[in-house]
C-alpha cells in the first residue's frame, strides 16, 4: 500500500496530515510513505525529517499511484482528478451543505471519510479531531486577545501601584471553552463561564472559574444524548441575553465558543452589549466559520465594532499549527490502524464498524452516508 501525505492548497491551511511519528508508525504497518514536498513546512515539519522517518519525499503526481490520501482539508476538484479510483481518503471534509463536493468525491470512485464525524466514543477518544483541534483552539484564542489586549492579565502589586486582573468571561464551555478558562486562568485572569448544559457548570467551577447562566427547566434538559447542546427556545434566548448585557459590561475580554452540530452558531454577542463594554475591550469569536456568536464579526479579520477589537481569525489551530498537526496526524493514524488488515498490508475498512459507518461519505462511486443523502447498503 502506499500512503500520499498531501501539500495542503486550501487557503492558508498550515497544518499537515502525518509526522515523523506517524510516518514511522505507518511504516510499521508494511505501507509505504510518499510526503508532498514542503507540506510539514508551516508545520515546523522539514522534507527531511519526514524522510528520516522513513517517508519519500515526492510531488502531487505521486497522488496518482496512492491507495490512502491523508490531507487536513477535503481535496478540491484538482486535487480529486489526480487520486486514483477506489483510494482512501481521510480529511476534515466540512460535509455540511457541500453535496456538491461529496458527490464529486463519489463519482471519482474515493472511499472518502470525513474524520470530524467521528462518534464521541471511547474507543474512538484517540481519534477525535475534533477534540484535538478544538483544545488548541481555545488556548490560542487566549494568546490571541491578551497579544492585543493593551494590558496585563495577571494582577500585579507593585511599588508603582496595583495593576488588576482582566476579566475573562468565556461563552460556550465544551472542549474549546474549558481549555480557553484555563489558559485565561494560567495567565491570572479572573474568569467566568456560561453554558447551557448543565454538565459544563461542575467542569468550569473545577477550572476555578465563576459559572453564570439561565438555570432554568429548560437549561435542565439542554443537553442532547450525544453531549451536545440544543438549540434554545427563542424565550431562552432573550432570558440568557438580558442576563448576558448586564455581566458582559463588566469584561475585559469575551471569548465565544457556542456551537450547535449541523446549525449556524448561536448569536450571543449583540452590538449594544459591545458598545457597553470597557474601553480596550477585546472579543475573540471561535464560531466565526460558523456564522459566528458575535454580531459584526468579520471572518480572518480583528473588526472594530462599537470600539471592542473583535478577533475573528478563522482556523484558530492552524495558527498553532506544529501542535494542531502533531495532534491531528495521530487522530488520523489511529483511525486508519483500526482499518489495516495486517496480512495483507492494505486498508480495508469494515463497513459494519460503526467508526466506518459514522465517517464514510462515499464508496464505491456512491453517495454512502444516510445524513447527506446516501442509502447505505
Ligand atoms: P461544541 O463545539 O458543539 O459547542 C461548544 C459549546 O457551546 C458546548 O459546550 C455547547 O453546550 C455550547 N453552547 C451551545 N449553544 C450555546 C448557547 N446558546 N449558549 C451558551 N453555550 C452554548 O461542543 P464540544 O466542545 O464539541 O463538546 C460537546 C460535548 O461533548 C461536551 O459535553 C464534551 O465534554 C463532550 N465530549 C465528549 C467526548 C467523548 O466522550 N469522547 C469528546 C469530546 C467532547
């Protein structure tokens, strides 16, 4: 089998599908190795220490002869007309309202998988892209606002007086948000939390962080059986934003995280509760590519919206690419260990598993995946 790491070409995508340490691992599976030229760059990662590894450096032609494609973005249609039929191939495939994009995967006859639709399942913990990159999300949107943040986080009492903690309120507490509360808590800031699942009031009061929220009936039975949150009534919504006005004015720094799977994000964030925050208030949006959770936010942009500096980079991981890709590169090959069938040194992914089930997009030329109009077989 040969395994293609792909140059990323999407936008500024920095991070890259593989590392030294899963090239090694992937030799061990009997494959052999082809690294695009430059693809570990922005990622820290040199041709030769892919090549120490035991990878060959090659180029996109390469791509032709590959049974597995490893790429962070899905391909683009280019990139899909140099893969061969019947590949593998394992990216973030962003599948929502991109059928258009699945189809062609299909007709190209890939074995696509879309790793973000991995099930938050124990075993599948190793494997969880999301997880992954949300966590350094969180911390890097913390570095972000304090880089522009024109004062100092931490208090400090000094002979030239006392300089106060900045206030850090932190809007959506699942992975990206718990991490964001400890960074912003590692840098002394005061912080507080809002969610609306209960479960996220325990973990962030274990953060040593103030919990704040509507704890209504509703606010009860906000969470799904799969963890995540629903999308709240429009009754919630105005309850949680009158008590949102009144903390936020108060802040020096909102990060805002709030995702719904499959929906825009929540707006949560108005323009008349920036306009009353401090002077030289910062806000970070990680819900951009999503619609964002903050009105006036503009995407790969820090806006000025009623005098706060709203941060709205999108791919927050890919500017902490070295750790994103190290972390992103072993999602990855632990997935595609569970589909290498060892005697025979090739990838076969079991269709009953129902870690292929939940990311297969395509096989086989057809549409696979029931949520984006597939019928499986
Ligand atoms: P997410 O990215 O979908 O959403 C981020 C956060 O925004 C969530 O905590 C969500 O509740 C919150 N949110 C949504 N609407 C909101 C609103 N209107 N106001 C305020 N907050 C709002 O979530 P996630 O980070 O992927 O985590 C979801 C859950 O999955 C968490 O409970 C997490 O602990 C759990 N999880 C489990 C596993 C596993 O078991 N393997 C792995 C990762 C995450």
């Amino acid at each position: 089998n040969i395994v293609f790491v792909a140059r990323e070409i999407a936008g500024e995508e920095t991070r890259v599908a593989a590392s030294a340490e899963t090239v090694k691992k992937m030799k061990s599976f009997g494959f052999d190795v082809v690294v695009e030229a430059g693809a570990g760059a922005a990622s820290r990662i040199p041709d030769g220490e892919f090549e120490a590894a035991g990878a060959r450096i090659g180029s996109f032609a390469d791509a032709a002869s590959a049974d597995v494609v490893l790429k962070v973005r899905r391909p683009s249609p280019s990139e899909i007309a140099g893969y061969k039929s019947g590949a593998v191939v394992i990216a973030i495939m962003d599948p929502y309202g991109n059928d258009e994009a699945i189809a062609a995967l299909a007709s190209a006859g890939l074995s696509a998988f879309a790793m973000e639709l991995m099930p938050r399942i124990t075993r599948a913990q190793s494997m969880d892209v999301l997880s992954s990159q949300a966590n350094l999300a969180g911390y890097q949107a913390v570095i972000e606002a304090a880089g522009v943040y024109d004062r100092a986080m931490p208090m400090m009492m000094t002979a030239a007086g006392t300089v106060p903690a900045a206030k850090v309120f932190v809007m959506g507490a699942g992975v990206a948000g718990l991490q964001a509360i400890a960074t912003a808590r590692r840098l002394g800031a005061a912080v507080s939390a809002t969610d609306v699942r209960p479960a996220a009031k325990e973990q962030v009061a274990s953060l040593g962080a103030k919990f704040i929220a509507v704890e209504d009936e509703e606010f009860k039975a906000a969470e799904t059986a799969g963890g995540y949150a629903k999308e709240m009534s429009a009754d919630y919504q105005a309850k949680q934003a009158a008590l949102v006005a009144e903390h936020i004015a108060k802040q020096d720094i909102v990060i805002t995280t709030a995702l719904i799977p499959g929906r825009a994000a929540p707006r949560l964030v108005s323009r008349a509760m920036l306009a009353a925050m401090k002077p030289g208030a910062v806000a970070v949006d990680l819900a951009v590519e999503r619609g964002g959770n903050i009105e006036g936010v503009v995407a790969g942009e820090i806006a000025d919206v009623e005098g706060v500096r709203v941060i709205g980079f999108a791919n927050m991981p890919g500017r902490v690419a070295a750790s994103a890709s190290a972390l992103y590169a072993k999602n990855l090959v632990t997935f595609l260990e569970t589909m290498v069938n060892k005697e025979t040194k090739t990838v076969v992914a079991n269709l009953d598993d129902e870690l292929v089930k939940a990311t297969m997009l395509t096989y086989a030329g057809d549409v696979v995946h029931p949520a984006f109009g597939g019928a499986r077989k």
